[in-house]
C-alpha cells in the first residue's frame, strides 16, 4: 500500500454519508437567488387571476353583478359559482370527507371566503376587477364560539347538509355537528376515575392558529386544448395526491395531467390540501385557453387557506396519592371551522390525537372527539407536527404538571415516575398504538443533569421567596416537556388518503461513471432532501453523495409517492431510498463476482466497494461496478443499474425528546425572557446532525411563535383580527431565543437504517415547554391553568387577576 | 366598537336640535363626507370616505333618524359598504342637556360594528380612529353652530 492510497477513514468521509455534517446542497441556489419558485413561472400570454373575498362571516349572497368589473382594462373574465356549475366544481371534495365551496354558492360561511375569481391580463388589472364587482349579501348572525355551535337555538351553517344525519365519520349529533370519535375502554376509564385518590380536571385549550409559510399558496395552470393536457405548477406538499385529486374531480385522465412542484418557500402543512385558487386557475386556462397564475397575499394566506389546531380540551387525569397516573379521560371539541378540510389520513378525524397518553404508562384512557362547524376559515392541518399531534403533547404535557403541582410533586418526578420503562417496548398503549422504542429515563436524567435542573429549582424557590418579600417582581418558570410523537404515517393497515395507501417510493438510477439520480415521491419545501436523500443512498452504495442528484416535485418523472408533512418523509421515503440502494447493492454484488470471478458469497461490502473475503486487496469499487453494469453484466443479466421501491411501514415511528424551558416574567408588564431552552431529542439515527440541528432550531422558533403570541383570532362579529403580520406573531432574529441542542439515540428497530423523522418534533415538546414555563411561573401565585398564547397583555393580566399587580 | 361621551355646545338647546336635523350641518361636519342627500322623511344618502389605519374606501350608505323627541334626544344610525374594504353599521343616541340658555350639553352613546378588511387591519386602530372622528364631528358641529367661525370642512 503506497502513500496515496486512501485510509478507510478518508473513503468514508468521502461519500458524505449517515452521520455526516453535510452542507446543504440546495443552499447554494437559494443564497444565490437562484431557487425556482412558483412565482418565477412565467408563461407566454400568461394571465392573472385575483379573489373577490367576503367581507361577511355567514351572509347570503343575493347577487354578484360583474359588468363593471369587465369594462376595467384587462379583465378578462369573472368566474363565479354559476361558472363552475356548468363543468359540476362549484363544490370541491375535502380530504375529511366533507365538500367545500370553491366559490360561494348562496351562502358565505367565513370572512375572506371566496366569492368570484378575476381572470386579467396582470395581477393590477385583476385587483382593480376585483374591487369594480359588486356583491349584494344579507348578513346572517355568525357562529364564532365552538361552545356554542351545538346550541339548539344556533345557526344553520351548513344548509348543504340539511336532513344529512351521517357524515363521512358516522353520526352527526346536529346541524352543526360533523363528527364524534371515540376510543379507548369507557368503563375502564371511568372506573379508574371513580376510585382515585386524586384526580384533576382542566378545560385546556390549544388557540387557532396558522402554519403561515413565508411563500404563500400559489400555482399556474397551462391547459393545452390540443393535447387536452393539464399542467399545474404549485407549491404542493403531495404532488401525486394533488394530481390523483385534479384527474378524479375534473375528470381528465390522470395521464394527462402534470403536476409540477418546485422549490417551495416552507410548507408546514399549509400547502398539503386543495384550495379553490388552484379550482379557479385551471377552469380560468380551460376558458381562456391560457396559462393563469394565482398568487395568494399574506392576508389570503391567513385568513382563507388551512389555519392549525383550534382544540379545546376538558383532560382529566386519575392518580393515586404517592404519584402513579391510573387513568385518562379526555374531551375534546373541535373546531373546524366552516367545512371539514382537515388533511388527516381518511379514517382518522382528529388524526394521531389518540397519542395523547404520551410518554406514561397509562392502564387505561379514553377519548372523544367532537368536530364542529363555525363561521371561521376551514382547515385543521398539521402545523409542523403530525396529524394532531402536537395538540395531544400539549394536552397531555400541561395536564401532567397540573397533576404534580396537586400532588405538590415536581413535575419531572411525576414524569419519571409514569414513564413506560424501556423494557415495556414494543409497548401498547391504552389508546391502541404500539411505540417501537424508547428510553426516557435516560432522555430525561440527561436533560436534568445538563441543565442543572436541582439547582435551577433551588433558585426558583428563592426567588420566590424574594418576591414575596417584595424584593424583586420578577417571576421564574421552569417549564419541563416530555412528549413522544407518532410520525411516518403509515402503515397500509391504517392510513389512507382518499383510499391510497401512504407508502412512499424512491427509484435510483446510476449512471455508467459511477453517479446516479435518486427520484422520489415526497417535496422539499426546506427540509434539505436534496441533501440528506443522497447521504442515505451514499451509505448504502458506497457513491459519493456529492455524485448523486435528488429530483422530486415533477409526476411525470417521480414514482408515486404520498409527499412530505406529518414527518414522515425519513420514515417512510427514507425507508424507501435504503431499500431501493440495497436493491442496487445486491445487483452490483452480482456483477462484482463475476467480474473478481468468485461467487457472491465470498464477496463482503467495505465502505465504497466489495472485497473478497480473506484477500482485502482483491476489491472492485461500486463506481468500477456501475461501469461494468453497463457493458459486461454476467451472462443473462440485464445492463444496468437501477431499482425502484415502494415502502409500505409496518409501524409508525415514535420520536421522543426532554426539554426544559427556563423563563422570567416581570409581573408588573408581563415582559418575559426565555432564559434558556434546552431541546434533547430522540429521532434514532440521525442522517445530518447540522440538518436535524437547523430542523430543531426551525421547528422551536414555531413552537415559541405559537406559544407566545401567535393566533388567528376572531371577534365577537367574526372578523378576523390577526390577518397580517402587524398582529399575527412572526419571530425573527430579534425576538427569538438562544436554542441549546442535545441527543440520544434510540434506534427505530423496523425502520431499515433505525431513523424516526425529527423536523416536527421541536414543534411538538416546544409548545408545552413554553406554556408550562409560564404556568410554572405563576403557580405559586395560585394559577393553575392559564390559557396560550402567552403574550405580555395575558401575562400581565394573569399577573392582575392573581393578585400580584395592582 | 363603544363609545360615549358628551360635548358643550355653546348654543341653545333648540339651535342645537335644528342643527342636527339638517342635512347641511350634517354634510359639514360628517368627517370625510362627500354628499348627503335627503331621500324621505328622516332619511338621507351619504357618501362618505372613511379611513382606518392602511385602509381607506368610499363607502355609500343610509342614515336613518329614529327614536324622535323634540328638542331632547334622537337616534341616528346608518349602515354602509365600502366595496373591498368591508362595510360599517352603527349608530348614536343623541341626547341634549340644557345648561343655561346659550350652552347645550350634547351627550352621544354610540355603538358601531365595522367588518370585512377595516376590521382585519384596522382592529386595534378602530377605537382612536372612532373617537378622533367624534372629536372632529363635534368640533367642527360647536364651530358651525355656535357660529363663532364658519366650519372649515373636514378633510381626511
């Protein structure tokens, strides 16, 4: 072996593999100005279309007169209901199994609906149309609190649905009324609760809010009258379910839609469903047989297309008196607003809400869930979390220190206390899931041992007691959160979407010189697949990422895939990506033998390359057997090297994370300061420890967001008073926290290379490590649940009704 | 969107009265007001340009006088729609206070709903902008009235 023959350490470090810092490959056009969005579409002849939107929470719509709006220059065109009558879309499906108006046919049922659609020769010309058609409504009396929505005396919302006594989730208990779920082991539970020792009950309930994307919903559509081919650039989170959704409700063969997703400015769940502007523009390009862009604005955006949570949550725990948890009952009244558009799996209307027994060893629970209308925009999507899960940590995560501070324990001891030990794993939890692994204990005595948690309790009591002395009118929190997620959705047993299964898929093609292109069935909308996919595969075939390109968004080249949300791209795609390389691996070992000319099973895989067994200096590289893939294949075997993969989970993955907020308040302006934030997450095997570092810091910065301030909120009258960014919530630089990253690893141990999926986790144990800061903060004032967001007015005002301001 | 308050008047109590039943006086000191038009018995047209915040819309609407007692009290309400910018509805109770022969105590109790986009970018400004409107209806109403000077019009 001579001075220049790579060590075995250099040949691993350079494929860029699993567990490598890799610089994100997809940031040198984005810090460049080079991404493609859908907004750098631009088409010949392409036209604008712009919204008439409803000033009006619930009103009939008596009239829409346009003739002005067309004698504007350049307006080409005003679609309204009756247009879309005539090609049967003035209704569209929902992924919940409701229907929804694409444009308001007699009724308006929440601000900013919309009403008719501009088609103009620019966007200026479409606004200016826009203000020029003239709707006549008679306002009706408007439903804006959920706990009203089931009042005998409410409004009909829905007139649709009148005489309809089922809806997609069986049931409907009234005219306002969409669902009720329940699971779990009633009498059981209700059992438990009869024989504590002690119990707590809270009315807990998670705000709406919204996902709110720095690039918002938009798309162009090009239809060509003369192949009758559909095609539809948008910022789509599931491309393939978008265009299965195109071909079922506009009745064009799938094969002549092409559905392009390009880079994408953020999702978190807010580009997953479909919206009427993407309706309108397609039906405006079959009209005018030109392309038509539909660009939504910040306040579209938040008011009108898939705000998040909106749970109010009655939770009560049973305990016995020394701190074991005996049982949990949960009620949660959902509000969806003025049609069901949750984009959960079909047969789940609260989504994975049935996690929330959390981390603790619950014998018993149960749940139920009841969905109602109000005038308020539809949506209900996972907001960088799964499906309702970040809800269910919330939930179970503050109920929990409700429960320590009556036992008057310390909340990480009643946690450590209840956790499911890590022998209890593969472990079926009272509300039917089984979480693959875990540890806590060890998760959460690391949290408690890095951040001095004893000591930090210590200062706390003084502090207080300083305060009480009037020494100081500061206020500290600790704020701890111990969730377990439930992502990778999912297995075909259970998770469908409009009745496919959600598998995900990749297929590797490698080229003759030893590079190759990795397509795959989920969107990047910023989480670095671009970069991660090609580490996966490098680790598998011994390929330098740097030589493999990841392609998704486009249908026409990708397989079919069910997209990016929920964190399941590294559970299921990742999954995917490891079993189409160990398809390439297995073919490569085959023409690897013939050409060493031994048999495969004397053949053993080292980093880049095979190697016969005993004989280290007899190797053929992967790159030298990609060449020979393509001219001297053992006999009877096809050239070539490439596999495709569909991988259909057998389990969810379960992520899982301690975290520990250290927060002051000043009581007498309720300003606070998050002193520290430490986030230990679990994901398994981490791909990109920078990427899963750059995912953490994203998804708490949200998590501060949310919890702190960030609210789509409605007055009495039903507007919304939290439509832009001068009232809606949006951290930068200058507001956001100091983030203290740590980890263990708990190998997901079905998962082919061990990941869980880690980009929504923050969001999830970031939320209740905030909320319970704060509540940590006041309790000793005598609080003992006080409601998100935690903005300085409400912090003040907790201050004000505890007693400690005057 | 409430609001009450009471203003001096330096006029007597049936000038004052005469005064807020015409539709002239009204015109001129309704800020922003760009036509009033008698239309019935008690009932006029405005238009009127209204601005909260980043929003500003002509709004074309009704005014009402209801709930008479000469020379004591009326009630004047009016609803509106500003095209894209929302629409507004609302009203006063007006009630006049005699304190001596030439001052007039004017007494308002209004109650004002605004929707649509006014609300959505205009909600946390409403309350000042509601209650700079009333200060400048009631200057420019004691001007013209009181005749110390002839009421400049408001502009917005």
């Amino acid at each position: 072996m001579n001075d220049m023959t790579p060590t075995r350490e250099q040949r691993t470090a350079a494929l860029e593999g699993m567990g490598c810092k890799r610089k994100r490959v997809e940031d040198v056009r984005f810090t460049q100005g080079k991404g493609n969005y859908v907004d750098d579409v631009k088409l010949p002849g392409m036209l604008h279309g712009d919204f008439v939107r409803s000033p009006h929470p619930h009103a009939r719509v008596k009239s829409i007169n346009s003739e002005e709006a067309l004698k504007v220059p350049g307006v080409l065109a005003v679609i309204t209901a009756e247009t879309l009558k005539t090609v049967n879309l003035a209704w569209m499906p929902t992924l919940a199994g409701d229907v929804q108006m694409v444009l308001a046919d007699g009724k308006v049922l929440f601000q900013n609906q919309e009403v008719a659609f501009v088609v103009a020769t620019d966007r200026y010309a479409a606004d200016d149309g826009v203000n020029k058609v003239v709707v006549e409504y008679e306002p009706l009396p408007p439903l804006v609190d959920p706990f009203k929505s089931m009042d005998p005396d409410a409004p009909v919302l829905r007139e649709d649905l009148a005489g309809k006594t089922t809806g997609a989730h069986g049931p409907r208990k009234h005219h306002n009324h969409i669902f009720e779920w329940k699971v779990g082991d009633k009498e059981l539970t209700d059992a438990a609760f009869s024989k504590a020792e002690v119990a707590i009950k809270e009315m807990i309930s998670y705000h709406r809010t919204h996902p709110s994307p720095l690039e918002t919903c938009q798309c162009v559509c090009s239809f060509d009258k003369v192949k009758g081919e559909l095609t539809i650039w948008g910022t789509f989170q599931a491309p393939h379910v978008i265009r299965t959704v195109v071909s079922l409700i506009a009745k064009l063969p799938e094969q002549k839609i092409h559905v392009i997703a390009p880079d994408i400015g953020g999702g978190f769940g807010n580009k997953v469903g479909a919206y009427p502007g993407y309706i309108c523009a397609a039906v405006a390009s079959i009209v005018t047989g030109k392309p038509v862009k539909w660009v939504e604005d910040r306040i579209e955006n938040l008011t009108a297309t898939s705000f998040a949570r909106d749970y109010h949550m009655t939770t009560e725990i049973a305990a016995t008196r020394d701190g074991k948890v005996t049982g949990l009952r949960v009620h949660v009244l959902a509000d969806h607003g003025a049609f069901d558009a949750c984009a959960d799996p079909s047969k789940w209307p609260a989504g994975f809400f049935n996690i929330v027994t959390g981390s603790y060893d619950f014998p018993t629970a149960h749940l139920a869930v009841d969905g109602v209308y109000t005038n308020k925009a539809p949506g209900g999507v996972a907001y960088r979390c799964s499906f309702r899960v970040t809800e269910a940590a919330y939930c179970i995560e503050r109920a929990m220190d409700i429960m320590a501070q009556k036992l008057n324990m310390d909340p990480a001891e009643l946690r450590l206390k209840n956790f499911i030990k890590p022998e209890q794993f593969p472990y079926h939890s009272a509300l039917g899931w089984e979480y693959d692994s875990g540890d806590y204990h060890t998760a959460m005595r690391k949290m408690m041992e890095t951040t001095g948690y004893a000591a930090l309790r210590k200062e706390q009591a003084e502090k207080r007691e300083a305060f009480r002395r009037g020494e100081t009118r500061e206020i500290m929190g600790l704020g701890v959160s111990f969730f377990t997620e439930i992502v990778g959705a999912g297995p075909s047993k259970n998770c469908d979407i409009l009745g496919i299964a959600m598998f995900d898929s990749c297929e590797i093609r490698m080229h003759p010189t030893g590079a190759g292109i990795a397509r795959m069935g989920t969107k990047s909308q910023g989480q670095g697949h671009e970069t991660t996919w090609a580490q996966i595969i490098a680790t598998e075939i011994g390929i330098p990422a740097d030589n493999i390109q990841v392609e998704e968004g486009n249908t026409d080249t990708a397989p079919y895939g069910l997209g990016t949300y929920g964190s399941r791209s590294t559970p299921v795609a990742g999954a995917a990506i490891a079993m189409a390389a160990r398809k390439i691996k297995a073919k490569a070992q085959m023409i690897a033998a013939y050409k060493l000319e031994v048999h495969e099973d004397d053949l053993e895989w080292d980093i880049d390359g095979f190697r016969v067994k005993g004989l280290p200096e007899r190797t053929m590289s992967m790159k030298d057997i990609c060449w020979a893939a393509y001219n001297s294949v053992p006999p009877g075997m096809e050239p070539g090297l490439e596999a495709v993969s569909y991988y259909d989970p057998p389990n969810m993955t379960y992520p899982f994370g301690a975290y520990l907020c250290v927060m002051d308040i000043d009581v007498d302006t309720g300003v606070y300061k998050v002193r520290r934030f430490y986030a230990l997450d679990d994901c398994g095997t981490r791909i990109n420890p920078m990427i899963i570092e750059g995912q953490v810091h994203g998804g708490l910065t949200e998590a501060f967001a949310i919890a702190m301030g960030q609210e789509i909120r409605y007055d009495d009258d039903g507007n919304v008073v939290t439509g832009s960014f001068m009232d809606f919530f949006m951290p930068t630089a200058v507001e956001t926290p100091h983030w203290e990253t740590d980890f263990t690893v708990t190998p997901s141990p079905h998962h082919p290379i061990g990941a869980k999926g880690v980009g929504e986790s923050p969001n999830v144990g970031g939320v209740p490590a905030f909320s319970n800061a704060v509540n940590d903060a006041f309790s000793f004032l005598g609080a003992t649940h006080i409601q998100m967001p935690h903005d300085y007015w409400r912090n003040w005002k907790a201050a004000k009704d505890l007693g400690a301001v005057a | 969107m409430q609001m009450n308050d009471s203003q001096s008047i330096p006029a007597s109590r049936e000038q004052v009265w005469a005064a807020l039943n015409d539709p002239d006086v009204l015109m001129q000191c309704i800020p922003g007001c760009q036509s009033l038009e008698v239309t019935g018995p008690n009932e006029m047209t405005a238009t009127v340009v209204f601005r909260v915040g980043p929003v500003k819309a002509t709004f074309g609407g009704k005014v009402v006088l209801s709930d008479l007692d000469p020379p004591n009290s009326y009630r004047i309400s009016g609803e509106g729609s500003g095209g894209v910018a929302g629409f507004a509805k609302g009203g006063a109770m007006v009630r006049l206070e005699p304190q001596g022969a030439v001052v007039t105590l004017l007494h308002y109790d209004v109650d004002a709903q605004i929707g649509g986009k006014l609300a959505q970018l205009g909600a946390r400004l409403i309350n000042s902008t509601a209650r700079k409107l009333a200060g400048e209806f009631f200057a420019s109403f004691a001007e013209i009235v009181g005749g110390t000077s002839s009421a400049a019009k408001s502009s917005i």
